[in-house]
C-alpha cells in the first residue's frame, strides 16, 4: 500500500490511506487519457524552462526530453496504453517517465501544478478538435454547394408553419443551411482565434520561475510544432483566473449547441421531406436502415440520431454550465468534471460532420412528385395579391383580402382558379383574367418576379 | 460483406450494404449490453408465449430456452462478453443464440419488435437499479441517523444567508438532510411502484399471439425470478404508447435529479463546515486528497465532485427530455439516446451514495470551535426579543427594533451585551436587566424555549 | 425616507436607507402578489395561535381577524390590489393591515418569518393550482375519450421513425395521448397527495409557540375551509428543511415538463398530419391564423406554440434546479427566484389544457385520404411475414426476407403484388397466391389478427 | 366581431371568427412592445422603398413617414402605449398608423411581412441592448480596475478546494474577476460586430421590390441614425434562412450565460468573505437586509440574487434552444416564443450589472482579520518546498514530501514551525534553519519569489 500511495503525487502529510472506492470514483485517468499528448507538450515547454532557470542540469534535461520524446512517438502513432490504476494523465505520464529515468523523474514534476498542466491540455485540446472541427465543416459546406449547383434550377415547395406557402428555388432551399452552417464556422474559427495554451500558473499563485524562461521555452516549442500563437497571450496574465476558468470550454460547448440545432432543422426537414407523403427527395439507402420485424421499411436513421443527438449536446452544455455555477476561487475539484461533456460534444459531432458531408451527396429530388405539389393553387396566392398591388395599384391589405376571398370561392364551388371564366374572375377584379391567372400562377413568373434577394452562389474555400 | 449483412435483424429489401461509419455511429452495443440479463427475460417469456400459440414446437422451446438459460448464466456470473461488431444487445444475443442452436435461431425473434424488448429490458433496469438505488439511500439515512444520535446533545450554529442566525441542535441540522433524502427514497419508492415491464406490442400494433398466452408465459417467469408484479399491468394496454413512451425514464431522471441537488447542498455545507474559517467538523482524511504542488492541503475533493456532478445528472435530464421533444409517434431512433443518459444517472449516483454512507460515519464535531462561536451575540438577538415579546408583551415588531438598536449601540460602542451594567440595558427597556441578559443569551435557553418543534428522532427500517 | 424604512418588517440595526436600485432589484411583489390568499391564511393561523398561547388578547385576536377576513374578502372577489412600493406580499398585507388597526398590526408578525410564510404559501399554492391543474387535465382526457370513440371503427396509417409502418385503428392512435396523459394526471394526483402547508419553522429554529397551539389553530382554520390535510403532517418536522427546501416546487416543474414533452408529441402529429401532404385530419379553424403576407395560409398556431413552449418549461425547470444547486442551510435569497419558473409553468400549461380540450372536439378525419394511404402495400409486410410464419410455419427471419425481397421485386418490376399472378407469386413461396394476397393485404385483416392487445376504452371519471 | 376581426393583418380567407382564448394564448403584444422603436425602423425604410419602386406615390410617403415619426416621437419620450387588444406590435403600429391616416395604412403593409419584420426587429434590439450591456460592463469593469489600485499592496490568502493555498496578492484575486469579465466583454463585442438588420425577405421566398431600393432606403435611414453597418450585410443573402433563424439569439444567451456564470462566482465568493468566519472583506449596508424575525442579521441579498439568478439566465438558454430543436423551414410559431428569455435575460444582467459596479466600491478589506490568517503556516508550505528544490536542489517530489511531514509532526507536537530550533529542523533537511524559516514564511517573501507573472495593471478604456 506504501509503496502504491507513492505513485500518487501528493500524499506526503496523509496518515491513512486513501478509501479504495472514493480513489475508484474520483479517477479521471479513464476518460482524460484523450489529453496525453497535449500534457506530454506541457512538460517539454517546462523541462526546458526548468533548465533554463538552472533547477535541472543539461543532462537532466536531455533525459527527461528523450523519456517524453519516447512517450510522445508512441500517442502519435496511436500505441500509448494509459495505465488504469493511474489517478489521471498527469500522474500517468509521470509514473512512465519514472519507469524509463528513474528517480530524475522525481524532478519532472517540480514547481508546477496539475492546475496549470489540465487548463493547457485543455486548451490545446480545443485548438487542435476546434481545427478538426473546422475541416469537417468545412466538407459539409461544400458537400451543400455541390447539391445546391447541381440541382440550381430545380424548384421545390416551401413551407411555413408546415403549411405550403410559395414555390422557391431550391437552391434557396439548400442554401439556408449553407448560411447557417457558415456562421457555425465562423463562430468556432473566432473562437479558436481567441485560444491560447497558458503556462506558468502554479496552483493558483504562479511560480518561482521567471517569465522569461517559459516565453523562451515556449517559444521554441511552438516553432517546432510549427505553431503560431502570439507569446505574449501564452503567457499567464492572471493565474487564479487561469487556473479557475472554463469559459472556453462553455463557449465551444455553446457553439456546438448552436451547430447541432442547425443540423437537428436540417434532419427534421430531410426527415419530412423523404416521408412517403411529402416525397420530394430520396435518400441514400446505405444510411438508412430496415426493421426486424417490418420487411418494407428503409428507416431515416442517421437523421434521427443526429436530431436525438441534440438533447445530448444542450445536456453537456448546461452540465457544464450547472456545474460552474457559483464555484468559488480558485480551482476546484468540480472542474474535473469538465472533460467528459467536452468530449462527449466533440466526438458526437464530429462523427455527425464525417457521415453528413457524405450523406448529402447522396440526396437526390423526386422531381415528378414536386411538380405535382405546384398544381396546389394556394402556391400562387401571394404572387397573385402582389401582382394586384404592384400592377394595379391596389393597397396591398385589400388585394391580400381578395384573394383569400377568391382561394374560400374556389374552394367552396369547387372549382380551380386556373379554370374560371373572365368572367367569373372579374367579379372579384375587373383587371383578373383567365389569362393573367395563367401568367401569374406559375412557378417560373413566382421566381422571377422576387426581385429582392442576389441568387449568386458564393464561393467557399476552407 | 453479404455475410455480415446476414447477421443483422433486418435487410431483405436493401441493395447496398450499410455505410461502415454510419454503422458505427448507429450501434448502441457499446452501452446497450447493460440490459443483456432483461432481454435474455423478454425472450425466456417470448418463447413460451410462441409454444403456447403452436408458432415452435416443445422441443424447440426446449432448445431455446436453454441457449438463453446459458448466456443468462454467463450475465449472472460476470462473464458475458457482448461482440463489439454487434448492432446492439438484442442482436448480440440473437447472434449467440444461433451459435448455439443453429437456424433455430431463426425463429426466436418471430412476432417481435425490438421496439417492444428495448422498452421492456429498459422498465426491468430501472425496477432493479431503482431498487438499488432504494438500498444504497437507506444505507446513507442510516448514516444521518446515526451522526445525529452520536451527537444529540450537540448544539451547532444555524445559518440563514450564510450569516450567523441562531443556535440548533446538531441533530436538527442533519436530520434535515435526513428528511430531505427520506423524501428522495419515498419519490423513488413511489415510482417503482408504477413499473411493470410490459410486453406484446411489437412495432407498435401488437402481435398475432393472444393476450392470454403472453400472460401466462409472464406468470411463469415471474415466479420463477420470485417477483410480484400485477399481470394485468405487465399486458400492453396500447401498444405505440408503450413502444414509443419514455416518461419513465425521465420520471426517474428527474427524481435522482432532485436527490443530486440534496446532495449538491449537503456537500457544499461540510465543504463549508470544514474550512479553517469555519471549522466546525472533521472530515475523514481517507476521502481527502492532497495536491502535488502545495504539500499541506487536505482537500474535500469527495464533496467537490458530488458538487459538480451536479452538472451531469442536470445535464442528463435535459438530454433526454430535449431528446424527446416533439417526436412524431411511434418509435423514432432519437429514443436509442434515452439509454446513455440513464445509465449515467444512475451509475454515478449510486457511486456517491455508497462512499457518503461511509464518509458520514466519519465525520466529528470541534466543540470547542462551535462553542467559541457562541459567544457572538448576535446568536441571541432573535431570543432576546421574543423574549421581550412573550414575556414583556411587546409588539413584537418594536422588540426587534429595540434589540436592533442594542446590537447597534453594542457595537459602536465596543462593549459586550453580556458586560452591560443594568444601567446602560434599562434604557433600553426596563425589563432589560444583566440578569435577563445572562438567562436569555445561553444556548441552553435558546433551545429550550423552541416549542414548536418536535425533536424525536424518527425510526427508519427500509 | 425613515418613515418609508419603517414600513420594512426589518432594519433596527441598519444606519444608511437601502440602495434603491437594489431594492428595486430585489423586490418579489409584481409576481408573489399570487400568494396573497395563501399568506391570509398563515396569518389567520398565526393569530389563533398567538392567542392561545397568550402573546395577543381576545380582544386583539378579533381585530386582527377581522382585518385580515377583510382583505380575503377582497383576494376572494378578485379586488386586491397590491401596492407596488412593498417589498413583497407578506409585507403588503402587513402594511395593509395596520391601515385597518393601526399599532396593533405590530403584533401580527410576532415570533413568526417570513421563511415559514414563504414556504407555506407556495404549498398551498401548489395545492390549489395542482387540482386546478387535474380538472383541466381532466378535461383533455375526456376530450380525446370521446375523440377515440366518435372515430372507433376508424383506421389510420400507424408510423414508426415517420415512415409507414403498419395500419392501426385510429383510437389506438388517439389512445396513446390518453394512456401518456393519464399517467401525467396520475403523476400529479400522487405528489398533491405528499403536499401538506406546514407552519411553526420560525425562521430555521422554530418558535416559542407551543406545537398544540398551531395544532388547533391549523384544524380551525382547515376545517373552516373544508380542507382535509393529516394535521400531523402539517406540523414542522424539522425547521431547516422546512424553511430551505423546494423538493416540492421541482417535482411539480418536473411533473410538468413530462406533462409538457407529451403535449409537444400531441402537437406535432397533429401538425404533421394536417399538412397537405399527410392531410389525414382537419384542424378547427377557430384556432388557426392566417398570414399577412400570404392570403391562403391556415397556420396551425396553437399546435406551434404548444410545441414552442416545451422550452420554457423544460427552461422552468432547469431554472430552479440550477438555482437550488449547492444552496447552503437554511434559507437563502436566492430561493426567492423560485416563483417566477412555477407560477410560469402551471400558467402556460392551465391555458394550454383549457384550450386543448376544445382543440381536440374540433379535429376530424379525413376518411378518403387515409384509405388512398391504405393503397400503399408496403403497409401490409408484416402481416404477410406474419402469415408465413403462423401458418407456413417459416422462421420469421426467413419469411421476413422474402417479403423484403418480394417488395423490392414489386418495385423493380414496377408490378403491385396485390397484381402479381399466382405463377409470380410461388417463385417466392408456393404458399403465396393471388388469393392469400387478397386476404391478408386488407386492413381489417390486419386489425383482426393482432390478438395481443385489448382494444376496450377505459372509463375515465375524475 | 367582424370589425374586431379586420383590425387583423390576416383573416380573408377564414370563415370563423379566432376562437378567443386563443387569441389570447397567442398574442405576443404584452412583451413585444419592447420591439415597438425598431418596428418603426423597418417601417420606415420600407415606406421609402415602396416609393422607390413606384408602390405608393411621393404624398402617400410623405404622409406615411409622418404618422411614422410620430409613433416614434411618442416611444422615443417613453410616451407610447401598446393597445393590449393587438395581437402583436406590427399590427398595433400598423392600427395606429391607421388610426392617423386612415386607408392609407392598408398601404404600409404592402409586399412585406411580418416574419421579415420580426427578425429585423430583434437583431436591432440585440445591437442596441448589446450595446447598453457593454457600457454597463464596462462600469464594472472599471470599478473592478478601482478596487485592485485602491488596495494594490495588501495581500490575501488564496484557496483552492476552499481550503487555504497560498497568499496573494488582494489584486491578483480581484483582477481575476476583471479578466473574466473583460472576456465577456468582448464575447459580447465580437458579437455584436456580426449584427446587422436584414430586410426584404418577405415571408420566406423574398420580395418584388428590387435590392437596389431596399439598399438606398436603408443607407438613407442609417445616415439619419448615424449607424454605420455595412450595406452588403443588411440585405437579404438568403431569405428562408433569414425568417426562419435565431442563433444569433442563441449566441448573445451563450454570452450571457457565461457572464452570468462569472458573476455567480464573484458574488459565491463575496458572500463567503463576508462571512463572521472568513471576514475578509465588508459588504456596502446599502446593499444588504434584515430579517424580519432576527434583529442582528445583516444579509447579502444582493450577491445571493445575483446567484439565484444564474438559474434563471442558464434556463432562458436552454428554453430557447430547446424550442428550435427540429424545427422545420422557415417560419414557424414556435419562434414567437424567442423573445420572453431574450428580454428576460437582457433585462436581468442589465439590473445585476448597473448595481455591481456601485457596490464594488462600497467593499472594504478586514486587513486585521487577513493577517491574522497568514499565522497559519500552511500556507508557507508551498515555498518551503520550492525553497528546497531551487536553493537546495532537492528533487521537487522530495521536497513535497518533506514539507509534509514536517506540517505533521508540527501537528502532533504541537510546535509551530516558527518556533522550532534548529536542531529539530535539521533533521528534516540540513538546510533547514529558525533563520531560513522566518525569511521564507513571509507573506512578502511569498509574493517576491513568484516571477512568472507580471502584476503591471491594464488599462482598460471602453
């Protein structure tokens, strides 16, 4: 039992052991191991600060450097195996560098905290899986410009409330979700410009070691990764606010919230739009799945999952939130809970991003089927109490008026618009004919009459 | 390929093989194999229900139930492995069950629907975790129990606005976490009460096989596994209710999430409590950790994380419920995501209460620190005026303000109450004497006057 | 301004007036104003008891009574008017009783808080609203009774993941809502039944007043009322949990969010289902809109904002258990931001109820739409893998694929089964002909052969 | 009720008069009134774009603009009042604008709709309430710049765990509340730069009148406002993800939840450092209350506000996404109910933040009480370690457990550190002496040999 509380890097003043259960439940090791590389980082900036402040010998720093350097190879090629006993990733990669230097390791570990070393994982964490998410996105936005072009003069139905309301282009159509999911990108990419992995907090009071040390160390760490972050916003400006803030990791966590209720609108409609009474697209068959009892059914699984998915992603935002709420200064051990809804955020979508991109040019329209909604003459009424009001003048709220009295006409004598006599459309308006009727209700004069919105697709390179 | 496709429960109609990252996305094994030992019951009862109606043979039945008899043993035992490239459990166990018996295999999941086994494994979850849960509670109300009897003559400071307020028993302070969480447990109790995993709805329009066959089949097995559930309850009702409902789950969400936040409140007090500032209680050094950098800390991290779980269990509770949202009946794949939220609910309650029943059993008082508190004077303000009040019959708005103005005098002018000479108290009211003072401001007098309350500790047996 | 900080119920200690943005801030009376009855009531109880333990006279008793009967009478008539200088209604009614009996209004809040007051008000809040809120209930359950059986020979298209799954009789359709709703009445019904208004908590240490006083003073005044409450249970148990809990408040919020997710469920199908493009239902158009822009729009308003507001209660909710987290004992200021999410969930949900019991008597089927849908032969898959496994006695997996592969046939050849000649037909099973076909491809056929499920509409009397 | 009915932008085409509770439930006017300014906005640019697109004559402008202006003197003066019998703050404007100039009005109405309108609306309320929320913010931060300079060299004891860490500097602590709201601030700032009022996009589909009218009728406006926004982003890109769009919402709740977040922490921590047993620092009495039943308490109503509402402003957030969860294109009713948690959330921190920034500087430090703690030599522990590591070489491990021990044995025997001889110090390192000891347990000490920070304050200029 010793011999294990030593592995533990604190414990020097405790008497009795740790409580095997509460050391179980209070390990992070099992889902942080996720940040080993980004902690192996931490320790190369700090072994060459610690040198440079003469607390380790050359020596000393080469052996350190080449035990994390040995780590590090074996995280890149996807081969690092945490140790399950550990209490988390700091202690772990601690324990290893002592297995491969012996008691120098014992050094490794001198005048930092693991609150400084957690906030830099993190914030690594979420430049590198922010930059990742970028990419995804950005595959997703071209996948809905391919679709967009392909299909740029199809026409298709579009709804409020559900309920048809006028015929636009499809590209519009498609294009909404374009536009929502450019904004998601922005939001992320400017919050990766604000991001910076700090170091030199101490626990909560910074270190003995000069700032200098670490701006050097720093410094030739990131060129080596070939990193350019601005040194001067690396450093810690405020170590109690550095150690005990989590804003970030809120402000990803909301960006992601935002993200998925653009994909959970853009499932839903797919959802609709591919049921068997809308019908207006299919969808790729290799995304959807059957029923173990049904033998007819191809089921919109991916989308269902991605809208389900959205409880999850609001669920980790507000944990995080909730779990923030009202904590005092400075670290606290509630923080650690901070990673699993991070994680869990990041890996959902991303997975979400990887299949979509894909799914999208899978989408094909059901043009017959869309045709066919167009013959509903309720499509055309705004065009028509628009043409009423440009070209003859009337107040718009009157023409509105008429042809809802006009659309109940038709309704109730059962007969369509499109086959009433002048001179039964002349009651309503001397200026109504059958072959104005004919001009206006058509989905092409709808288009080409809304003069308001550019229709150029816009160019995006990532 | 075509093989594997085999292997899945539907498919018949599909051309394309199933995209391989859509596939990983949409399995539910990984998380699902939870429920292995309730679907083993769904189909023990299943296939009794299918001989009883003459769909398989005695010996058929025969061969089934011993297949599922054995995965049931491996379950009970701790050695059943899922196959990770399983879709989910249901499969899993299909798949193993035609390892076992062959093609026979094919008929276990005749006249079924995993929608109907998914909801009913999920019921048999949450009557035996809930039940669990049931245990592990009292375990915890016997723990408060017992602090509160340990220290019954102990009197403590109470706190509104985290000022000084009155003195209390001790008893009283924990017993209010005791009734608190005896709520909690009548909450859970209350809903178990309403479970029955009901079964017969197949996708959501019910089966060929009579009501009265699955009844029977249910009534063997229940005695069997020794459970009284009433049968009439265990028979669907309507059967997409049953298939695409999920209030159950939310209902136990919001009951342990009710319980966190009894948790959460209990944690911060004897963080609180425990500081060198307060100091009022122990707590045991086994659930306390230290820090790698700060070598004098003992830090309450058990009480920290029951804090910031606090987050999860929220979180989890909005997942789902944000997941369920405006779903369309019946079944939808969004409610695969009912599971992860649940699971994780439960887990990490459960691992808290089974530390908090030990870690409170810990817990001691300082008296000496609580009885240098008692000295303040304020502690005796409210008495002091109800004593003006009951036995001086004033108003008792005027008894405040006067003792608000004692206190204030008091402080200006740095003397003690309990030193005012009779003199310097009559002015304030004859009645004021540094008799009066003396009687009135000792905590034994303080809790003696309190007659409103009954202060018998409660018996609990689960 | 003294004379305006007189009128507080504290403040004999504070030199400088409040800050009066913050008393602004802090202010409950715009919304606690709600309470007003209740906190007649604690008063008419509090002033019983004082008598009986001889803090007030005979004579006092009635006067205060009397004042307080008065303002009652005007809560009762819908004719109270608060003030909204007063910090809150304990305050206001204070004030407005020593308007009517001058300096003796001094007395009413003697050895009583308003954190005792606070907390049975909302109790009794609850208690009121929460039966208001069961008759409404209530009043949907009949609604959709009475719905089920005006339509119970009916079929409907019955949908799983918004594909066509299998024909069902529409009450099994409207039937669910019910079955979920009844549940939510249930729900409700058993937490009223755990509610009791409690008084004597002081403001944590109780009071001086003797447990019998309240005793009788509480079964006067219940009895009064006609209210059968256990008396014992209306005592304090403990003053700490007393005066600082809300378990009571999240549990209806609780209740309510399931109650809200069902209703959200109800208002997309119905959405769904009265587009153009399902069409199976009218909504009544009392309770559509139209558009400004759009003349031949009928929006379903009502079902939108009944699915809207699921966010706001849910929001209600996660409010309040934010806010709980972590509270320490006993009573803190931020418990006052209770109210505002309780008093917005029953509201939005009273009027929800009351309108949807009118909704619901509005909708009627759209017969020749839903049996167009019945053409669709994918809809009889499952009875057809039925059949072959009831009475060709095939392994359902295998009759599952080949109805799966005679579907995909049909689609192929562009040939509907139900015209497939019998030569067609036994190349898949020599059991299939033209005639079986015509038998089971029939809805009636697939109500009649589901024998699991008990179709008799419940009785349902509140 | 015919008359009632044409005062409704929409209505033509319904037989039925709106069922009035209905009506009611749905009307937005009680809260959308806050719109009415930025109504007026778009209806002025759109009575100049109608003009210009020959819609309405130069008189018909003229006399529209007037009765425009005229509305917008009233709201600018705080003089306008909503007509509760409006459905909504368009339909009020558009009935008061014809109660001016009588059917002229049915002509303001004219090729535009409300979807478009709301959406311009909100983002204008969002730019102008985004605005007040920096400059108050920028009042807090201001008076937190104010508090670090007023006590730049005292010193106070720094916790993590809630357990005493290290001593730091008074600034350190309270510039670490500077910089997390000074990332709020430019959360917001960033925010706000993305902003820009859209209009002309119709109901989904855009408008006839042409880009280049909405373009001139805009820049002349935003002359007149003096409002610089870029044209090209106050038109229309996409009209359906233009109405059926509010992340932006989403995006300054996100913001507002993580300042609401900050500012529960500071108040957590103002709240405990007033307590009797921290008494660090001293609350403003203008800014605290009694109670009414305990004449000595002196309560932090306001900070405790200030976290009790963090439930509120996290729930606002979570209401909204919540709501647009899966919902369909474009427009739906559901997004009515955007507005209540945006002003409910706007309207609080605005309240929170106008009354921090006084109370800040109505707090004092206790330096007494402060340095009574820093005898507590726990709190040297840290330096003593990194003493050894940098002056002694020790590994720092080593020295962690060193330090520790000797915090024991001080402990078990009673002994300050302070006190100990040499020769009982000697045998926990050579290098230990009485004189080392009291250079190092040094509260200045232990600000001096922290050189990875700089302490130089910003300069912070709104």
């Amino acid at each position: 039992m010793k011999k294990k509380m030593s592995k533990k890097m604190w414990g020097g003043r405790f008497k009795k052991p740790v409580d095997k259960a509460f050391a179980e439940f209070s390990k992070s090791i099992q889902y942080d191991y996720r940040l080993a590389e980004y902690d192996i980082y931490h320790s190369l900036i700090h072994v060459d600060a610690l040198h440079r402040e003469g607390v380790i010998t050359k020596g000393e720093r080469g052996k350190l450097l080449e035990a994390l350097g040995d780590i590090l190879y074996e995280i890149k090629k996807g081969r690092f195996k945490f140790t399950a006993a550990a209490e988390d990733i700091h202690t772990d990669i601690q324990n290893k560098v002592e297995k491969k230097v012996g008691t120098l390791a014992l050094k490794l570990h001198s005048l930092r905290s693991r609150n400084d070393q957690i906030v830099f994982d993190e914030k690594f964490y979420c430049i590198d899986e922010g930059q990742k998410l970028l990419n995804l996105l950005s595959e997703v936005l071209q996948s809905l410009l391919w679709l967009s072009k392909k299909n740029k003069n199809k026409l298709i139905v579009g709804y409020t409330h559900l309920q048809r309301a006028q015929i636009i282009p499809f590209s519009d159509y498609s294009m909404a979700f374009f536009y929502m999911l450019k904004r998601d990108f922005d939001r992320i990419a400017n919050f990766l410009g604000t991001l910076c992995p700090a170091l030199g907090a101490g626990a909560l009071a910074g270190t003995p070691l000069r700032r200098g040390a670490y701006r050097k160390a720093l410094d030739k760490m990131l060129k080596l990764k070939a990193r350019s972050f601005s040194l001067d916003q690396c450093l810690v400006k405020n170590p109690l606010d550095t150690v005990s803030e989590r804003d970030f990791i809120v402000e990803l966590l909301s960006a992601l919230a935002i993200l998925q209720m653009h994909l959970s609108r853009f499932a839903e409609d797919l959802i609709l739009y591919s049921t068997k009474e809308f019908n207006y697209i299919n969808l790729p068959e290799d995304f959807c799945t059957g029923s173990s009892l049904m033998p007819h059914k191809k089921n919109p699984d991916f989308l269902e999952l991605v809208r389900g998915y959205t409880g999850r992603i609001y669920g980790n935002l507000l944990s995080l939130l909730a779990t923030l709420k009202g904590l005092p200064l400075a670290y606290n051990r509630d923080m650690q809970l901070d990673k699993e809804p991070l994680f869990s955020s990041v890996e959902v979508i991303k997975d979400e991003l990887k299949i979509m991109a894909r799914f999208i040019r899978g989408i094909s329209l059901n043009t017959n089927q869309i045709n066919k909604a167009f013959e509903d003459e309720g499509l055309y009424a705004t065009e028509l109490a628009e043409f009423l009001a440009m070209e003859k003048k009337m107040p718009f709220k009157k023409a509105h008026d008429l042809v809802g009295k006009l659309i109940r006409y038709s309704e109730d004598k059962k007969i369509k618009i499109r086959n009433m006599p002048d001179s039964m459309l002349s009651k309503f308006h001397p200026g109504l004919t059958a072959q104005v009727i004919k001009r206006v209700m058509n989905p092409h004069y709808v288009i080409k009459v809304k003069k308001s919105i550019s229709r150029k697709l816009p160019t995006f390179k990532k």
